[in-house]
C-alpha cells in the first residue's frame, strides 16, 4: 500500500514499522527503483521518500525516477526526502550555518492543514540536517518553522509535502498523529495489514505454490527458521522436511529442545544430524576467529548438501530470511554493516537447484516473534536473543574442542538460567558466556586448582551495531558466580566484561 524510497536515512526501518503498527502494509525500496517497478504496486496509496545523508545540490546527489512524482498517489518527503521535493519543484537547498541536531520546537503555520490535524500549534520535533530548504517551491507553502529553519512545506494543489524532521522517532511527540494524518485523512489508507490475516494469507499462498511437492528446510533452532518451519508446517504438514543440523557448537540441551518444540505441536519431519565430530575436526588447531568462521560456514554447507542429497524429490528450499536482512543489503546506506549468517545456504551446487520459499522475508523481526508465538511456538524459544550463527565456535576463544564446548555450555546454561529467573532476561538484549584460552590458580576447600577462566557478558542494545554493559546487579553477579564455580568442573574464576561496543564487539571474537 505504501511505499518508502530509501536514501539511506537510519530511521528509515523505524519509519516503516510506525506505519505497519498502524496496521498499514509497507514497503522500503531503494531508492532508485524504476519507475515501471513502482507501478506494478496496484494497491499502491501512498509514497514516502525518507531522510539520507546525501545532499540534493551535488551533482551525484541520490534522486530517483521523477516520473514517480507524477504518480496520482500523495507523497511525503522527509528530512532529505523534503529537500528532493524541494529542489525537483523549483525551490532551493542550501547548506545551513548552523546544523539542528536533537529536539526543536514544531511552530505551525497553517492550523488547517491535513496533516496537521490535532497538532497543537507548537510541538516538539526531533531534527538532524545540515542542509535546509531557503526557498519553497512555487505552488507550495510553509506549514510550520523550526527553531532554524522551515519545518513543513504543502503543495498548495496536490497532496505533496514536506517534513524537515522526524514524525518517526519518538521523540517527536505528536510524529504518531501526523503521520496518521497522512496515511488515513490524505492517502486514504485502509487497516488491513494484522499479522493474524499475513498468516492466512502466506499459507494459503504456501498451498497453492507448493501443490503436492516436497519442501527442505534448514533449521537452526533460532528464530527465524524456526518460525518459517511453523509457518510451511501449518500450511503443508508433512510435506515440509526440516534438516537441522546439530553442530556440537549449540546450547546445552538446544537440540533437545528444538526437536521437543516440533515434536508437540507441529505434524512436519524434522530429522537432526549430529556432525559434532565433523566440526571439531575441521576446527583441530584453528586459533583465529576468522579462520574458525570460515570452517564452520564450509563445514555447515558441506552437512546440510550432503542431507539435502537424500531429498530427491524436494522442489523447494525455504529460509529464514527476514525484512532487515533484505534492507541492509540492497540499502543505499553503505555504513550499514551486513552480518552474515553461515546458515545462509547460499552457493548450493548446480545438481542441487531448488525454488526458494522466504515467506518471512517482508517481516521486521518483532512481527517474526509474533507471528512464532501466534503459531504456537514456545514463548522461550521466541524470545530468545540473538545466538551468533557460529555459535559456541566463537565464544570459546582460540582453539575449540569438545571438552571446552561442555564446560562452556554449562556455564552459559547457568548464567541464562538465573537471569530468567530473577527477571533480567527480558530487559537485556543479549547474554553469554565466553571461555577464555587462560588458567589460573584458584583454592577450593584445601585445595590448590589451575583452572579455566570464563568471562560473562551483558549488554543492552537497540540494533547491535553500539551496545552498553548491562549494570547487573553486584550481588547476582555474585550468586552466579558462586553457582558456576561450585557447579562446573574446570573452570576456577569468572569475570564480568564491562567494555561498551565500541571500542569493544559484543562477542569477545
Ligand atoms: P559483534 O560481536 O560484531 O556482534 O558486536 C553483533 C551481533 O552479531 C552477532 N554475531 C554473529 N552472528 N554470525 C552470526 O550469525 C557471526 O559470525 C556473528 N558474529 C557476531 C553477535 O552475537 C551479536 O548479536
């Protein structure tokens, strides 16, 4: 229904799920999709062009195809995409002496504008520009001032307009009723995007692509496969095949519980292959991190070929491919830093073709978590944080074997524990254990120990890309602590990594 055309803003994602919770589908597209491309959006109501870190006056400025502008749908423009509307209509964009960054105060002019609809005559409004609009366009007039600078512009003809600042981030108060405005009083937009009707929807659209072939899945216990696999599994049953590789390099217990979570609620084939023993093999000796990811990767593509071999008749390969992995990488924002994932089974050989199937791949992950527990997943599978795709192969540092991998999982099995249970799980983004290549001397009862040293981590975090150490409380960590010692063999001192991302990574490799 409504489309953004992305110029690389970091609110970009934020603005797309403000408008999917006001129950409106959304799309972001780069932003120099054809024109021709755009209208093969039949439902199309609305376009957006969102903010970016360009400027409009340069020559290789990013703009997009302007016959778009003539499409009979409403636009808004937002921070940069303003100055385009600004620039393509006649006006003029200059580089501003004075840069408004953070809170600004919203003064509007024309109290009668749409888009303005029960916004109170001065509100405040989150600003980051350098550049701003000198001269309006003509047919177009000034809605509101910020402290430096025109805030709003409107086409005095057309729905077109023009917000200098963010109606997405919250910390413009009233973003949330302007951009209502727009989507339902100018554009007409209709509430029917709820992730209950994209379950129907996606398994009857399953059905119906699928027919009476087979699908292969590659599980890996995290979430998003893990929805997808409950997602084709309701809609194909036993049709669905899901490979889940148990690489040794798991939590403890995890491959238990994967086949557990399957086992009870869904009708599908699961079949686990345990290749422990490959992938300490291919990691004898390995001390590098990147060298250790690269042996994992090869080593997991190398398993899941091999079982996908005894599919001969699957058709069709699913993934759990989400929104932010399809953003981030066609996005224009080169500073986004792409992660990838090693059960991505990309570069499968040529007798191996199969049709993918990514029915997940237009979610945000929030909507991936509500989708997994709409289905019946288990809440604590779905709420788990992030686990690195190389799992533990990361977080014992130099080399891995299988003996540091049971002490780390019990450790990691602990720390986990405790923190669900005296409720931190929840209020942080990502916890873990890391064993480090280091013995010290220790004393228990009367003993003398030369031990393991392992170090916990906890940080908060919105998109992992800066992070802070979680300030866990000095007498929990100091139950955990005793707990870890008193409980697992091999390991005599813990310490708590305090360092923020950056100059640290959240994981220690
Ligand atoms: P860093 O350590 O780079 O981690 O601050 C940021 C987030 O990415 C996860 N991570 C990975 N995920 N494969 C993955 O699938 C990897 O090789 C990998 N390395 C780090 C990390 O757990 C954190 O959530």
């Amino acid at each position: 229904q409504v489309l953004i055309l992305d110029f690389g803003s970091q609110y970009t994602q934020l603005l797309a799920r403000r408008i999917r919770e006001s129950n409106v589908y959304t799309e972001v597209l780069h932003f120099d999709t054809t024109f021709e491309k755009i209208k093969e959006y039949k439902k199309l109501k609305a376009i957006i062009l969102s903010g970016g870190p360009s400027s409009v006056y340069l020559q290789d400025a990013y703009t997009i195809d302007k016959k778009i502008l003539d499409l009979p749908v409403p636009i808004l423009g937002v921070c940069y995409g303003m100055q385009l509307l600004t620039e393509h209509f006649g006006g003029k964009v200059e580089l501003a002496n004075a840069q408004e960054f953070g809170k600004t105060t919203l003064k509007l002019e024309d109290l009668n504008s749409k888009l303005f609809k029960n916004v109170d005559k001065q509100t405040q409004v989150w600003m980051s520009h350098a550049d701003h609009v000198t001269k309006v366009p003509e047919g177009f007039e000034i809605l509101g001032y910020g402290d430096t600078s025109i805030a709003a512009i409107g086409s005095i003809k057309k729905p077109i307009f023009g917000i200098q600042f963010h109606a997405e981030v919250t910390h413009s108060l009233q973003g949330e009723v302007m951009l209502k405005n727009f989507l339902f009083d100018i554009a007409n937009c209709e509430k029917d995007w709820s992730l209950k009707n994209f379950i129907k929807e996606k398994m009857n659209e399953i059905k119906a692509k699928v027919g009476d072939k087979q699908v292969i899945l590659g599980l890996s216990g995290g979430v998003d496969s893990s929805v997808v696999a409950a997602l084709i599994g309701r809609a194909i049953g036993k049709q669905l095949t899901c490979i889940f590789v148990d690489t040794g390099l798991l939590r403890l217990n995890e491959d238990i519980e994967v086949m557990n979570a399957y086992k009870d609620n869904f009708d599908i084939n699961i079949k686990k292959y345990d290749a422990g023993n490959i992938f300490f093999e291919k990691l004898k000796g390995l001390k590098d991190p990147e060298d250790k990811r690269k042996a994992i990767g090869k080593c997991f593509i190398d398993v899941f070929v091999d079982a996908a071999r005894d599919y001969k008749n699957a058709d069709f390969l699913a993934q759990g491919t989400i929104y932010p992995d399809v953003i981030e990488s066609s996005s224009s924002s080169k500073a986004a830093k792409v992660i990838k994932s090693h059960h991505n089974v990309g570069g499968l050989p040529d007798d191996l073709q199969f049709e993918l199937i990514e029915p997940i791949r237009n979610l945000f992950k929030d909507e991936v978590r509500q989708v997994g527990l709409e289905l019946g997943l288990p809440k604590h599978m779905i709420d788990r944080h992030p686990f690195p795709g190389p799992g533990l192969g990361i977080r014992v540092i130099e080399e891995v074997t299988k003996e540091k991998c049971l002490i780390l999982q019990k450790v990691d099995e602990i720390f986990i524990r405790r923190l669900r249970e005296e409720g931190f799980y929840e209020k942080v983004s990502q916890a873990f254990a890391t064993l480090l290549p280091v013995k010290t001397v220790g004393v228990m009862g009367d003993n003398r120990t030369y031990d393991w040293v392992v170090g916990l981590r906890s940080v908060n975090t919105i998109d992992f890309m800066t992070a802070t150490s979680t300030h866990l409380p000095w007498e929990f960590l100091d139950s955990v602590v005793n707990e870890i010692i008193n409980k697992v063999e091999g390991v005599n001192r813990v310490v708590y990594d305090i360092t923020s991302k950056p100059p640290g990574t959240i994981e220690w490799e």
